[in-house]
C-alpha cells in the first residue's frame, strides 16, 4: 500500500512529541507511518505530526465509524467492557501500542452524576516530559464519550506510581518484541 499521500485540504494536526497544535497547509506531502485508533500518525518535511480520525479523509482515507455498539446495564450506566474496549482505541503517536495494554490506564471508574453517568479514568504515560500527554487524555475522552450511557468524562493524568516496563501487558510486549 501507498503510504505517501498529499493533503487535500487543511487539517490541523499535533506536533509529536511537543503535542502543539499545528496547521498543516493543503497540497502538504505526508507518509503516514502508523494508522491506529483512528488517528495517522504522520510525517513530513518538517517533522512528526498526528491527525485526526476526522480529518482521515484529508488524507484519502476512508473516515471509520467508532460508535459503539454495546448497550448499556439494566440501570443505564455504560457497561464498563465497552469503556475499557473504547481505551483499547487510544494510542500513543509514537508507539503502536494502546494505552491499557501499555499500562497506562491505572484505573476506570464509572460514578452516578446528575446528568447520567460519569467515566473517571486516571492515566500516565511513558514519560513525564511527553508533550503528547493532553492529546492521549483528550483522545480517551472522546472515545469514552462514544458508549452509550455516558454523559461526561474525566481522564486525568498522574505521575504515582511512576509507568515502568513492568507494566505493559503480556499482548503489549509481544508486539514491542520484549517476549
């Protein structure tokens, strides 16, 4: 497959690893060098940058439908496999890896709110100086938005206990080749 591909239109895009946003002009030339969870990561003359699932077609891409299919519980709150599942769609720009299976999801709560049902996710990342952590929690929160019977979310970063290696799920490693 053609990896190179030229924008057809504005798109504004996430500098990788700054996380600034940037606008990347119409007739820009990019490789996409990673496609997962909706985003591309992509690059250009002038370095690294993310875009959006929604500017997918910009690209040429066909734009994917990530609506979720499951129904909520007899209660309406959001059925919590369908959160974690929406998790398993957030990637890091720089790793192919989701973020639950890199361990970076330390927990996922789902509360009674006034309006519904509110999604408490605390995160980390791989790096406290990651530029691209309030891309990743912003990410997450608008594919926990996605399942039915969530009305708001909150993905919030810390930095306890501090991510290690030791973390990254059995499936993470076998696709970063540590097993």
């Amino acid at each position: 497959m053609n990896r190179d591909r030229t924008l057809s239109r504005e798109v504004t895009a996430t500098q990788i690893p700054s996380g600034e946003k940037v606008p990347l002009a119409v007739g820009t030339h990019v490789v996409i060098a990673q496609t997962l969870g909706g985003t591309y990561t992509v690059t250009t003359d002038f370095g690294l940058f993310r875009i959006d699932a929604k500017d997918g077609d910009a690209l040429g891409e066909e734009v994917a439908d990530h609506s979720v299919k499951a129904g909520t519980l007899a209660d309406g709150a959001p059925d919590p496999q369908a959160v974690w599942d929406q998790l398993r769609l957030v990637f890091d720009p720089e790793i192919p890896v989701n973020i639950v299976d890199l361990g970076l999801v330390y927990s996922m709560d789902v509360v009674k709110a006034d309006n519904g049902h509110k999604v408490n996710v605390a995160m980390t990342l791989t790096a406290p100086g990651c530029g691209m952590g309030p891309a990743i929690a912003e990410d997450a929160k608008s594919k926990i938005l996605l399942v039915p019977g969530v009305a708001d979310a909150d993905v919030r970063i810390t930095w306890e206990p501090p991510w290690n290696q030791s973390m990254i799920s059995e499936e993470g490693k076998m696709k970063l080749g540590l097993i």
